[in-house]
C-alpha cells in the first residue's frame, strides 16, 4: 500500500523557521520517502505504507520533544501497491 502524509507543526514563526520545524523536515527528508515536498507552510511525503508509519512515529515523536505545540497530519491511501 502506497500512502501520502501532509503535515504542519505549530507555533509558527513567520522570521525563522523553530527547532521543531526543522526536525520534522529533517526527519522527513532523511525518511526513505519518495515525492517529498517541504514548505513553510506544509509538508508531503509519499511512499510504502511501513515508511510512511515509520517515518510519522519518528515525526511525531521529535518535533514534539523539540517544542512543536500542535502536529497536523493527514495520511491518505494513494495506491494498492508498493512502489
């Protein structure tokens, strides 16, 4: 199964990108994750389902430990096999 995550960590800070911002796009980009696609405002990343799930753990975990407040996310299936 092929999944897609978007997801946004909170506070914001519109000057400088916060701690917990840059770990999850660290933990994003250094994922075995395809289509990754980072911004200042959202996130995406798409690839197996075990990636994915992995990938979200560890997300949730660090940003969340490096001050995130507030983790939006959004996992949609996008195809029935592996890529």
């Amino acid at each position: 199964m092929r999944l897609r995550v978007e997801f946004t960590t909170e506070p914001f800070d519109l000057d400088e990108a916060p701690p917990h911002a840059v770990v999850a796009r660290d933990v994003i980009q250094a994922a075995r994750l395809d289509a990754v696609d980072v911004g200042p405002f959202g996130n995406t990343a798409e690839g197996g389902a075990d990636e994915v799930l992995t990938a979200v753990d560890a997300l949730l975990r660090r940003a969340l430990a490096a001050g995130a407040t507030r983790v939006s996310l959004q996992v949609n299936v996008i195809g029935e096999g592996e890529k």
